[in-house]
C-alpha cells in the first residue's frame, strides 16, 4: 500500500509530540509560525524565489482563463496568505464577475491581503476574505467552481481530510489547482537541493532574524508526498483527471485534478 505523509510538522508542534502530538498543535503552530513571519514574508518571497514565484502564480492563473471569465463561476483561493496568487486569478475575471473568496487561517497575513486587495487596480473585481481554517470551512457543499491553492496545501495538518474538504465544496466536475513546491531529481536536483536545504534557511535566518520557519521550509517539502503518492491520494479522495506539471525545472509543480 502506499504510504505518503499525513500532514505538515512544524517544529513548534513536533515539540508537543511527547504531550499528544495532533491535528490541532500543527495547525495551530503552523498558523502563529505565518503570524510571526507575515510583515516580512512578500520581501522574503522575492528575493529567495527571485521573483520566480510570481511566474508560477501567473500560469497557474492563465490555465483556469476559462472557468475565470465566467462571470458567475464562485471562485476559492485556499491559504491565499498574502494575496498573490488570488491577485493573479483576479486578472483573468470580468468586471461585473463574483468576488473571488481569498481563505487563509492567519489573520496577520490576511491583513496584509486586504492591504493590496483595497488597490484601485483590483477593486472593481471584487474578494471576499473568509479568516478560516481551510479543514474546516466555512462554505456549502457543491458551491465552488474553481479552488486554488498556492503554496499552502503542503502546511495541512491532514492532507487527505484537506483534499476531502476541498472536494466537499466543490460542485462535481469543477476543477482543482494546487501550487507547490517539489523536490527535484537528477544532477539539477542534487545541486538545488544543496541550496534549499542548506543556503536558503540560513539566508531565511539572516533576512528575517528567525530561523524556523526556513527550516521548516525544505523540511517539509521533503516531507510532502511526492507527485506519484500525491496523485494517487487526490484520486482516493474523490478527484479524477489528476495530473501534476513540474514548473521551472521541477523545484515547484501544479497538481490538476477535477471532482468526480
Ligand atoms: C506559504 S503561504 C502561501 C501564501 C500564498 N498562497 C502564496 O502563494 O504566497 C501558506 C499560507 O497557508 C496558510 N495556511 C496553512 N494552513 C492553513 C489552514 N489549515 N487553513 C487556512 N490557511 C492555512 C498560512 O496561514 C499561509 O498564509
């Protein structure tokens, strides 16, 4: 049987491990580990992406065009943190289309969303933040069109009860887009590996003055299921047409799939 991981483990909830290590610490430790690093996160992003990432939020945006120009399709951006990607779906929508829903847990970096979401540029189109934990929320069953999911999929407690949920929601046939990274393979690999794991946190450490969540990073990207395990949980969890295409070399990968 296939084995992948069960969730995200960030460092403050593998501490609890010993006093009952469970779905409720992580998220929590994941969600004041986003609090903590939100004013510095866009900046952060940038510089250690090298502005690859706004590259990879665009293309994922253009794939869903279709179900974007719909002006009445209900659009869900998951773990939306601080906007960019909900900025990028944002101008694939019509004028007079349905405020697109930007959910994330944390408020500090919802905060920081709002802030650019106010723009002039993007007021006409409308969101709607939802502060919500994205096991549990707050929205019908069968009433969304589209969810995305950029970069945030891989901090879930629970990775098939996020995929469950995310099914939940959506109505049958409408498609799903999760963003995130991946560790690749081959001499190309081996080389970026030796940043991610071993450059990029201690660059994180000296740009932000906290080291965790850069630790964090690599670890749990080495953690996340890899695209095969991946597929297959999206295909038990009610998805079908799964597909994962690598970005940029394979350092970061979009997983399609639409609800059965
Ligand atoms: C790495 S950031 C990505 C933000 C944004 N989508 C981007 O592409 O830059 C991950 C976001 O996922 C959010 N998140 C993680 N677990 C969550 C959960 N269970 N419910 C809601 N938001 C969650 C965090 O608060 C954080 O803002």
């Amino acid at each position: 049987m296939t084995r992948f991981a069960t969730g995200a483990e960030p460092s403050g909830a593998a501490a609890e491990r010993g006093a009952g290590h469970d779905e409720q610490s992580v998220s929590q430790a994941v969600q004041s580990m986003f609090d903590g690093i939100a004013p510095r996160y866009d900046v952060l992003n940038h510089v250690l992406s090298v502005n690859v990432d706004s590259i990879w939020w665009r293309r994922t945006a253009r794939l869903f065009a279709p179900v974007l120009q719909n002006p009445e399709a209900a659009v869900l951006d998951m773990c939306c943190g601080t906007g960019d990607m909900t900025l990028a779906l944002l101008r694939h929508r019509p004028l007079n289309a349905r405020p697109v829903v930007a959910l994330d847990f944390s408020h500090a970096m919802l905060e920081r969303a709002k802030g650019k979401f106010s723009s002039p540029e993007f007021c006409p189109h409308g969101v709607v933040t939802m502060e919500a934990d994205a096991l549990h929320m707050p929205l019908s069953d069968n009433s969304i069109d589209l969810i995305t999911a950029a970069f945030g999929f891989r901090n879930l407690a629970n990775y098939e009860a996020g995929l469950r949920e995310m099914a939940r929601v959506l109505r049958p046939g409408a498609p799903l887009g999760i963003l995130d990274f991946n560790e690749p393979g081959g001499l190309f690999g081996k080389v970026y590996n030796l940043y991610f794991r071993h450059v990029l946190p201690r660059l994180g450490k000296a740009l932000s003055g906290s080291s965790a969540p850069y630790a964090y990073l690599p670890h749990s990207v080495h953690r996340f299921p890899k695209p095969e395990e991946m597929l297959a949980m999206m295909r038990s969890c009610g998805f079908v047409q799964a597909t994962w295409t690598p970005y940029t070399f394979g350092i970061a990968g979009l997983y399609r799939a639409v609800k059965a």
